[in-house]
C-alpha cells in the first residue's frame, strides 16, 4: 500500500539532505494523495521536471513512478508555464524543488 503523500515528501526530502542536496516544498498539496511535480535545479540556472506517468503512480511494491517531463534540462520559465499548467488540472498537487547538479533529485523509478 503507498504510503500519504506528506510522509512521501517529507521522507524524501530527508533523503536529500542526507545526500548533501538542499531542497523545499515549493507549494504543498493534499497530504493523503496529491501527486507530486519534482523540478531538479543546477546551479547553471538549468531545470528539470519530472512528475507522474500516464497509468499508475506507483510501481508493483508501491513506490512512486516518475517520468521526465522536458527533453532534457530546460529554462526556468518553460519549468514553470509546465508547473502552471498542470495546476490548473490538479489543485491537490504538491510541487518541490531539488537543487542537484546531476539532475535526477534521488528520484527512484524515473520512466524514460
């Protein structure tokens, strides 16, 4: 069974921090089952989203699946007309900020 949302970023963001990565809730969603955008930030100024797939959110043993939602790393205003828009679908969700230089946020599970 996933486990709620909060304790998911919560927990993540732990694990951020444990790595040496600083990162933040950047807008805080439903805490049972909001889904959650990541935007992984270099320090060049370039940024990567990634976000849920088509399907569903969580893998066989109930760990959350991304997927990239740029080609690749991006400008930080393309990041956030993204952001904007998938908002204007999912008020619940939740959107945090990584600020890592290899670009995948310790994300586990990210769909090619």
């Amino acid at each position: 069974m996933p486990i709620k949302t909060a304790i998911w970023v919560s927990g993540h963001l732990r694990r951020c921090f444990a790595n040496g990565l600083s990162g933040v809730v950047a807008r805080h969603g439903a805490d049972e089952a909001g889904a959650v955008l990541v935007r992984v930030i270099a320090r060049n100024g370039e940024v990567r989203l990634y976000g849920p797939p088509p399907g569903p959110a969580f893998d066989d043993i109930g760990q959350r699946r991304f997927r990239a939602m740029t080609d690749g790393a991006a400008d930080a205003a393309t990041v956030d007309a993204l952001v904007r828009r998938e908002l204007s679908f999912d008020p619940d969700l939740w959107v945090i900020d990584i600020d890592d230089d290899r670009g995948e946020g310790l994300l586990d599970g990210i769909e090619r």
